[in-house]
C-alpha cells in the first residue's frame, strides 16, 4: 500500500512522531491524517515497528497501556470525535496506574469540514481533558502563545 502525498504539515508530524520512535503506532483510519498514517504503514513490520489500526478508542486504551506497562514505546493516532469514546477507559486503568501514554489527536470541524455533526461536537474535546488534567494542546494555540 503506498501512502498518500504528504503536505508539510503531515511532513512535520511525521518527523516528530519519527523523533519519538514508537516501536507501535494504534490507528483508527483518519482522513485528517492520512498521510500520517499512509507513511506509517509502509514501514509495518520493519525493524520491529508495527502499526494496527483498531476498532473503538476504548480498546486502543487498553492496548496502549499494555504497550506501556511493558516498556515499549507507543502512539495511538485518534480524530478528536472519538475522545468520548475513550473516557471511560482513560479514568479506570491508566490514569489510578500513573501510565503515561501517548495520543495524538486530529482536530475535526471548521471550515470545510464535510460531516456536519463534527462542526458542533469537535469543539469539546480539548476542553473535556483540560478539565479532567489530561495535558492538550493545539499548534495554532501553542505558536500565538510563544
């Protein structure tokens, strides 16, 4: 499978998840980050690196945590609509165990957004989990900061 054209901004995520060098990387297919992941899965299987894309976030959860408890270096790829999917799951096992995980999430809505249900619900996540204490944050937010 080849991946897709990939942007500048695709070719600067992929250097940095490439400086953090996850031995696994858990996906739900992203049409955000198709590139990403395009680029990800022609090296499945390499050098022991392995991408999975997985069903529901919940289930990433547990597998992460595994990949955690065992030391190995992972990343699960998410679009922010399935943040309430993971919840749950995030708040009973990692967080009491202290893991650390990884996540990167896609932000949906916004202009040109083509499925109308992401435009109202895609606002919430980030706040969710700033409330919660689960670290985010956003590239256009970070660099106004600086």
């Amino acid at each position: 499978m080849g991946s897709a054209p990939t942007d500048e901004r695709s070719a600067a995520v992929i250097a940095a998840i490439e400086t953090i060098g996850p031995r696994w990387i858990l996906h739900l297919p992203s049409s955000t980050l198709k590139a990403v992941v395009g680029h990800f899965l022609a090296r499945d299987g390499h050098d022991g690196f392995r991408i999975g894309p997985i069903p529901r976030e919940e289930e990433r959860i547990g597998l992460l945590s595994g990949l955690a408890l065992s030391g190995t270096p992972a990343l699960m790829i998410i679009q922010d609509n399935g943040i309430g999917n993971l919840l749950t799951a995030l708040n009973t096992f990692p967080l009491p165990s202290h893991l650390s995980l990884l996540v990167l999430v896609a932000r949906r809505g916004g202009l040109g957004e083509y499925n109308s249900y992401n435009c109202s619900q895609c606002s919430c996540p980030a706040p969710a989990l700033d409330r919660r204490g689960r670290a985010s944050g956003h590239p256009e937010r970070e660099r106004s900061a600086a």
